[in-house]
C-alpha cells in the first residue's frame, strides 16, 4: 500500500493491536476497501503475529461461522493443544454415539475456542479475522453485532479478533470508518500509476469519482499511459454487483424515488415519496445507513434532522433507471420553494438565511424547465408562490 494513503487509519490499527486491545473494526460503503486494506494490516503483521481467519459468505451462519473460526484457531495452536481441545466436551462413551461424533452448536464451538485461545500466551500473539461481516444478517445488522459480542467475549486475553464489513460496531475495541480517498491521497495513487500527471488533471478526476477507491482502481487498470475517465460499465456492473445486492426491494424503491434529491433527510423525503409513510421513511434511512449505502453528513441547522447523501455515481445510475423522476423533481421544488419563502416570511436575513433552500428549489426548477435561475432571482420571480408551483 502507498505509505501516503490511509496511514493514520494504518497506524491506528498497529497501536490498537500493540496496546493489546482485543477487538478492531474496519467498515465502509461498498467498494471503499476494508478487505483490501485488511490485506495490507495483515501483510505488515506476517512477521510478527499468526493470522488465521477467513470471509463470510452469503448463507454462512453463526454457528458456521464459530465453527470455522474454531477450526482456524485449532490450526494456529499446534497438533497437542487442537487435539486437546476437540476432546474436551465431547461424548466418549461405547454407547450409540462413537468417540468425538457430539455435535456443537455455537455456544459449544464459543467455548471451546474460548477453552482453546485462554491457553495462547506465549510466542507470537493470534489475530483471528473475519471479513464481510454484514453477510450473516443482511437484514438484521443488531443480530450480526450480537454474535461479534458474544464471540468476542470467548476469546482469550492473547488473541485478537479484526473484522471487516459495511455495518458500523461501535462495540468493538478501536472501530474505524473508511472513507473516501482525499485529494492529496488520490494525487499520491495517481502520481505511482502514472508518474508525470498535472495538478489540475488531479483535481478534475478526484472531483469526477469523488475520491472513490474503487472506481481509481477501475480508472488506473482500464489506463495506458494517462487516466480516461471511461470506466462507466465496469462502474455500472460494481454497482450492480456491490450496491443493489445488498438491498430489500423496498429500500432499491426508496433509493430510486429519491435519485433525484441532492441530499436526504426524512422530511423531504416523506415529502416526495408518495407511498412511504414518515415512519417508514425514517425506518428506511436507518436501515441504508446501517448498510453503508448512504452517508451521514451531521444535521441540518434548520430542522435538526441528520442529513445524508448518496454517492453520487450510485445516483446518477438509480437516476438513469428512473422513470418518474419529472414528477420527483417538482415534488421536490414545491417543498424547497414553499421552505424558501417561510424561511423569508419569518427570518430578518432573508435571503441569506434560505439560502439552502432557494439553492436546492432553482436546482430542481431547472431539471424541469432547462433553466438555473439564481436564488435571489427565484425569490424575486416566485412573489406568488401559488401561480409558480401550478406553472411546475
């Protein structure tokens, strides 16, 4: 990995796993590389550390999943302490059931790993890994944090365990987001692949995939000898691949209603959205972010509500795909023009207090009308906010 690309999150990783701090998680949206920088953290830890673990399927269960890790765990003790360690509980009786053939369920492999890892205190410490962790409970994330707590709780002091996937796990010892590459991280990527290449270039594609790891990966494979932003079906079949899997029917609807908004909250969307009701709305935005499909941006300073957004390739591929969205974009105007103007009605700094408003209200008056009037201009035309909305 480019010793100028994500170091801060590289060096929090090594000091959590040197501080001896048990549990590390690394999450994401689709695409911005937690498996791949897991990769890297467990490349620097080889000569060090024994790493055992592997990547969650779809289908895989808990107990699967303890199973297996158990499995892995038995493999980095050595012959003596897995032999042991697969006798202890089992049936050794000559009756019906031969030697050993007991099955565990997860709290059986839980503690037999917990039986196994107390044990580890010498040498070179264990890091247990799982990636993708989001696949155990697609649908329920609090289940998946459930098992990470009750399998991290049986494991010994000398172990530690480093999961990946696109729920967050505030639970866990260090937990750290990956985000999208900066400017100066994207130069530096840009800059290996293709020494010589300008500043402004630099800027135009940062601004173009919006520092998505992914989609630079995609840009410098499908490059010669200078980046071409022509990567547009390899994006596509991402999106398709990593995104919309990873949705309910209901939440790719929600996503394509709104494809028109530059920013969601739950007001402007229970707004929009004609068969979504406000709790609904607010369930469903919950449920998207704790996917990672859309992204916090904090909350708003006039109505309080936390605000997200949308990568803005996933919108513009859901926005391509939708077919009402002249009827989203005037939905949306009556409800940033009708904000604008009680904004103005009750503030003393009109029109710089609905600036927002007025701002988002002319972006989508011109995806009607083909026009990008100026917020002070849609205020000083819109004096009757009725005759305007009906012309819409």
């Amino acid at each position: 990995m480019n010793s100028n690309v994500r170091s801060e999150e590289l060096d929090a990783v090594h000091e959590a796993i040197h501080a001896g701090e048990q549990t590390v998680h690394l999450y994401g949206e689709p695409g911005v590389g937690v498996n791949r920088f897991l990769d890297h953290v467990l490349e620097d830890l080889t000569d060090r550390s024994r790493m055992r673990g592997f990547a969650v399927r779809r289908g895989h269960t808990p107990d699967v999943v303890a199973q297996d890790l158990l499995a892995e765990a038995r493999d980095a003790a050595g012959v003596v302490q897995s032999f042991k360690n697969q006798i202890t509980g089992g049936n050794v009786g000559f009756g019906p059931v031969p030697f050993g053939a007991q099955l565990d369920d997860r709290s059986r492999h839980i503690k037999k790993l917990q039986n196994l890892t107390a044990g580890i205190s010498n040498g070179n410490p264990l890091v247990l890994y799982l990636k993708d962790v989001h696949k155990l409970a697609p649908e329920s994330p609090e289940q998946t944090r459930d098992f990470l707590r009750e399998l991290s709780e049986g494991l010994g002091s000398a172990v530690h365990l480093v999961t990946t996937g696109r729920i967050p796990y505030e639970d866990a010892a260090r937990s750290i987001k990956l985000g999208m590459y900066d400017s100066e991280e994207t130069s530096s990527i840009l800059q290996d692949a293709f020494g010589d290449i300008s500043a402004s270039r630099i800027e135009e594609i940062h601004s173009a995939i919006d520092g998505h790891p992914y989609y630079l990966e995609l840009l410098i494979e499908s490059s010669d000898t200078k980046p071409e932003l022509e990567i547009r079906d390899d994006v596509y079949y991402h999106i398709e691949q990593q995104y919309l899997k990873s949705l309910s029917e209901r939440e790719e609807t929600f996503l394509r209603q709104t494809s028109p908004l530059i920013e969601l909250d739950a007001e402007i969307c229970a707004n929009v959205l004609e068969d979504f009701t406000r709790s609904e709305v607010r369930q469903t935005l919950e449920s998207l972010r704790e996917k990672a499909v859309i992204r916090e941006l904090g909350r708003s300073g006039e109505s309080g509500l936390l605000v997200y957004d949308v990568h803005h390739l996933f919108r513009e591929f859901l926005y391509e795909r939708t077919e009402n969205t002249g009827t989203l974009h005037r939905a949306a105007f009556q409800y940033y023009a009708h904000k604008a103007f009680a904004e103005q009605d009750t503030s003393q700094m009109a029109p710089l207090q609905g600036f927002a408003y007025n701002t988002f209200a002319g972006i989508h008056l011109e995806r009607i009308h083909g026009e990008n009037p100026s917020p002070t201009s849609l205020l000083r035309r819109s004096t009757n906010l009725d005759s305007v909305l009906g012309s819409v």
